[in-house]
C-alpha cells in the first residue's frame, strides 16, 4: 500500500492525497520496494524503486499533484542493492548502489525519459557501508559512507562522467548512526545522524573539501526514528521522521546554525512506513511513502 502527501509552507503535511491498492499502485502492491528515491531531469521528476527480494526496478514518472504517472522503465537485478542514491554533476543525473553483502558498488546514469544510462563506474568495498548519501558543496559531490557495526565513516569525492574520486576524509564515530541525512542552509552544510538503539542524535558541520566540521547540536529523543528525510519549502528547511512501530512521525524545523528548530506538526499513522522519500513537482514538496502490510 502506498500514500502520498503534500508539504505546506509551514512544514505541515496536508491531507493524504491517495493511497490503498489501485491498479496504480499495484507494483507496490505486489511487491515491497525497500529502495526507492526521486529525481529531476530537465523539468520532469521520476522515482525508481527497487526490491531486495525480488530484485525488480522499474522507473515511474511523478506528475501533477503528486500522482504516479506510467511506468517508464523496468527490469531485474542479478542481486540486491540496499544502499542507493541519486546525485547531479555537470548537468548529468546518475545514481549509485550497494550490495551490503559482498560490498560490491557501482554507478549508473539516469538519462531523460525515465530510462537507464550506461554504467559508469563499479568496485567493491572493504566493508559495508549501511548509511549513505551524496553532499555538495562549492561544486564538488561527494560521497559519505558510514559502517554501523564499526562506526567508521569516510567521504570520498564523485567526479564528471560518474566515476569515485579520491577519499577526502574519514574516521569513527563514538555512536553508530543508522539514520543520516546531510542538508544545506544558505551557506552552511551539515550532517544529522541519530542512533536508533540508544535513541542520542547529533548534527555536525561539512566543510568544503569533503570535509567533516564541529558538532553543532546534540540530543536524545524519547523515542527511536527509523526514517528521516530532509525537505525545504521556500526558505525554510524542515525534516519528517517515522517510528515504523508506533507509527507515529513528527515535522521539526532545522536553523541555520545547525541547531534543532520547533516541531511544527506530529501524528500517528494507521499504517508503518518503512519507505519514504521527498519529490519536488512544478514547485510544490511531497512525501511519498510505502508500507509492507
């Protein structure tokens, strides 16, 4: 079953705009897509979803009022990848994904049309990396990478034509971090990370160079957040995040000195949502979401 919501200016989320099991949701419907992320290419906004499980992707077109437009790519992978995300440079869209089982990564281009490009790049970690995402700054992307059973962590610059660059820096957390996202406000960069076991989150500073700067706030939460995901509507910059047992979910602001702001909306769901991303369409911020039940 999946769902899908609009985000307002004041970081309240606006009534479901659909959900149950349609023939346009059947894919999810038929199948958990335990991956899935949104993107942009010229003025067109996709999400491609993929199954651990059964291994299928497929590529969806995202259109007015947040609706789930036709299907414009699918297929199968010879194994899963349950790291994956979207990045731009130089005008072009790529993603990257993980195997966190043999580690082995690689990168592939989005092209327009909703359609899959050529691989670009390819290797094989020395260990797992659970938590991953792209950041850029000055114009440079960069990779972050984070091991959940080490705490290490390490940046690593992604270069034109969708290759890895060099390692820019690394270390290890006194906390795991299962949760993570990066963000921008006007100038300054940061890093959320939250520990779902011991329930303590903190924010953190990145630095150009694909660096990592001084903590800037630190806390713990009375309850765990299995999913969190940035979003800015205007100039404000907000975050969602969703306990998938409770299934309760609030939306709190995010300042400029990487501090937390106020909580501007909560609730509980009837559902768990397990997979949730943010998608920009024609200007307007929704929340796309998928539970398992």
């Amino acid at each position: 079953m999946t769902g899908f919501w609009q985000l307002f200016s004041d970081g309240k989320i606006g009534t479901e705009k659909s959900s149950g099991r349609s023939s346009t949701y059947s894919t999810f419907e038929l199948h958990p897509y335990q991956v899935a992320f949104s993107y942009q290419i010229n003025g067109k906004t996709y999400f491609y979803a993929h199954s651990t499980d059964t291994l299928k992707w497929y590529i969806k077109e995202l259109v007015d009022d947040g609706k789930i437009g036709n299907e414009t790519a699918s297929g199968s992978r010879e194994n899963p990848y349950h790291v994956s995300f979207p990045f731009q440079i130089a005008g072009r869209t790529y993603y990257y994904a993980q195997n966190v089982d043999s580690n082995y990564w690689y990168i592939q281009e989005l092209v327009e049309g909703g359609q899959l490009g050529e691989e670009t790049d390819q290797g094989q970690w020395l260990n797992a990396y659970q938590v991953a995402f792209p950041f850029a700054i000055n114009g440079r992307t960069f990779h972050y990478g984070h091991n959940t059973d080490s705490n290490y962590w390490f940046i690593q610059e992604l270069l034109e034509g969708g290759k890895m660059g060099d390692e820019t820096a690394n270390g290890t957390w006194q906390n795991a971090h299962h949760v993570s996202f990066p963000y921008k406000i006007k100038d300054k960069h940061y890093i959320y990370m939250h520990n779902t076991t011991n329930r303590c989150w903190w924010i953190s500073e990145l630095l150009n160079g694909g660096m990592t700067g001084q903590e800037t706030a630190r806390g713990s939460w009375k309850n765990a957040f299995q999913v969190s995901i940035p979003f800015q509507i205007k100039e404000t910059f907000y975050y969602y995040s969703h306990n998938v047992h409770t299934k309760h979910w609030y939306i709190q602001e995010l300042t400029q000195d990487g501090k937390m702001g106020s909580k501007v909306a909560n609730g509980t769901w009837r559902n768990s949502y397990p997979v949730i991303f943010a998608a920009k369409i024609k200007n307007k911020s929704f929340i796309y979401a998928q539970c398992y039940e």
